[in-house]
C-alpha cells in the first residue's frame, strides 16, 4: 500500500517505520528533519531490537500525491494547516486515520476529507525523538482504533490488519469515543502535572495564578509516583476524568484508573510529550488534552476542581512556551 505519514516526531516515524520495514511503500511529509530524513533515512532505538529504514520524503504533499492511507501524527497545535497539507493526499479510495492525543480530532481531519474516512487511533506507548532521525522506544506500542461516529466496518477492520501484518499490536474497538475518555485517564495526570509539577506542588495547590519558574523543569512519570502528594493528584485528577465520561454516557470502570498507575510504574523516568514541548518551548497541546475534556466534564455536570486548576496552571506556563 502507499502509505503518506503527516507528522513525522515520534509517533509518526515509530508507526510509518513498522510498516515502511513490512515492506509498504511510505512517504514522509517533513518540516524541519527533511534534510536528514532524506540523506540518512530514519533511526528507531528500540526495547524490542533496534530498526532503520528509509522513507520517501517529501516537504509537500503534492509531491507524495493520493495515497492508500493517510496516518496523521501531529501535534494538536497543527490542526489548522489540515486543510493545505491533506487534500493532495485523498483519492477515491483513500482513507484517514489520526493517531493524535485528546479530544477533537477525527473532527478536525472530517471536515477536512469527509466523515466517511475518517478512523482514529489511540496509542499506547512510550516515545521520544531523540534528535533528527532518531526516535527512543522504551515502553509498549499497542494501537486501539475506531470509526468516526460509527461502528466499525471494512476501513477499521483492514487498518488493524495492516497494523498487525507490521508487527503492531491492535485492537478495533465499537465506540472510539470512550476509548478517548479511557486514555485521557492517563494522559490528563502524566501529561499535565508532569509539566504543572514545574511550579511546586504547593503552588499548584495554592490557587491563583502560578509564578511561572525560570528554569523548565517537568517532573517524569516515575517521580510523580514517587512522591505521595503528586500520586494522590494523579489519582485525583484520574476519578475526575472517569467520572466525566461515565456522565458522558461511557461506562468507564473506575478500577481503570488502578491498572494505569500500575502500567505506568515500568516507564522508569519517561517523559510523555507535553513534557517535552514545554521543556523546549513549544505550544501545549492545550485544547485537544485538557481544555476540551474539561469543557465536556462541565458540560455534563460533574465536579473536577483539579482538571479546572490544572488547566489554569498549564495556560499560565503556555503562554510563556510558545502559546498563543
């Protein structure tokens, strides 16, 4: 198949390379790492054996033209150039899949090429771009995927084939959307406080508008766990978001949030995305990871004092990262 990868950090180079090394023909649509993507093609240092390949790039999606598969691996931040980069990339038969965090996205990328292809994906998996070309696989890797607003027919169950064939673990799953509130029990804490953790606990829960620290230091998943008022706000933050999607119609177990304290506890000291964004300056994923569950979770009656804060406190540290 002719795979296009939009967004190609860590998540887009980990995916595009499993299945550029299962021998589908995949293109790259690169930004700053063009240069060296093309001379030296793509480094994955990974726990399950390291790989490297080499895919077609491109800095236009003219030049790539339709494919088969489109997988959209941006940051949120970059939604609004969907509509230039996407286009070029859709044929009769193309379909879409978004492996992007949080809420909105199949959105996003349908009003951009139609509800009918789009599919979204969650994944579970510790990456970092190390450097140009090179991306560090510690941890997992499995994909849970869906249909937009749909259950799950020929399109998703073909997708998770693919993924399969590539050596990826995957599972369809019938409501894409409590799959979404599922992750957000993990990436609302271990995103978010990772980088509120820059203020201090005691000003995190001081209230008020935070002092926002000279120096960008985060805190990774291990240290939130090690220290017991950070694990209680995790905790906290995780019976808040399970609340939301229960009231939202999604019958989320609250035993979830057990098992991902505990599937977190091998990350050692992983550093999730958002971490690494605001460590080097660049625009949270605001919206798509906090804002916009929180906005749900208010719309649908439920208390979360702590997703409310924690997203005081990261808007304050964003607008001196790179946001708006």
């Amino acid at each position: 198949m002719k795979i296009a990868v939009v967004g190609c950090g860590a998540v887009g180079s980990f995916y595009g390379g499993r299945l550029c090394r299962a021998g589908h023909e995949v293109h790259f649509l690169l930004r700053s790492d063009y240069e060296v993507v093309r001379e030296r093609g793509v480094w994955i240092r990974s726990v399950d054996g390291d790989f490297h390949f080499r895919p077609q790039a491109a800095r236009e999606a003219g030049e790539i033209g339709p494919s088969d598969w489109v997988l959209v691996a941006l940051k949120t931040t970059a939604n609004r150039e969907l509509g230039r980069w996407i286009p070029p990339l859709v044929g009769p038969e193309t379909r879409l899949l978004t492996l992007q965090n949080g809420l909105g996205n199949e959105e996003a990328l349908a009003a951009v090429a139609g509800s009918e292809r789009a599919l979204g994906g969650l994944c579970f998996v510790c990456l970092n771009r190390i450097e140009p070309g090179v991306i560090r696989h510690t941890a997992h890797g499995n994909v849970v995927l869906g249909e937009h607003r749909r259950l799950p027919g020929r399109a998703a169950l073909e997708t998770a084939a693919l993924f399969r064939s590539a050596g990826v673990e995957c599972r369809v799953v019938e409501n894409l959307d409590q799959a979404h509130w599922e992750k957000l029990v993990w990436n609302i804490p271990f995103n978010g406080l990772g980088v509120a953790g820059s203020v201090g606990a005691d000003a995190f829960l001081g209230g008020g508008r935070p002092a926002v620290p000279a120096r960008r230091a985060t805190v990774p998943v291990d240290a939130l766990l090690a220290d017991p008022r950070w694990e209680r706000l995790v905790r906290g933050l995780m019976g808040e978001v399970i609340a939301a999607g229960r009231a939202l119609g999604y019958p989320l177990d609250p035993a979830w949030a057990e098992e991902m304290v505990e599937r977190s506890r091998c990350m050692g000291a992983y550093r999730a995305s958002t971490l690494l964004d605001y460590e080097r300056g660049l625009p949270l994923e605001l919206e798509s990871l906090f804002c916009e569950p929180l906005r749900r979770a208010r719309a649908a009656g439920v208390s979360t004092p702590l997703l409310g804060r924690l997203c005081e406190v990261l808007t304050a540290l964003d607008a001196v990262s790179g946001g708006p």
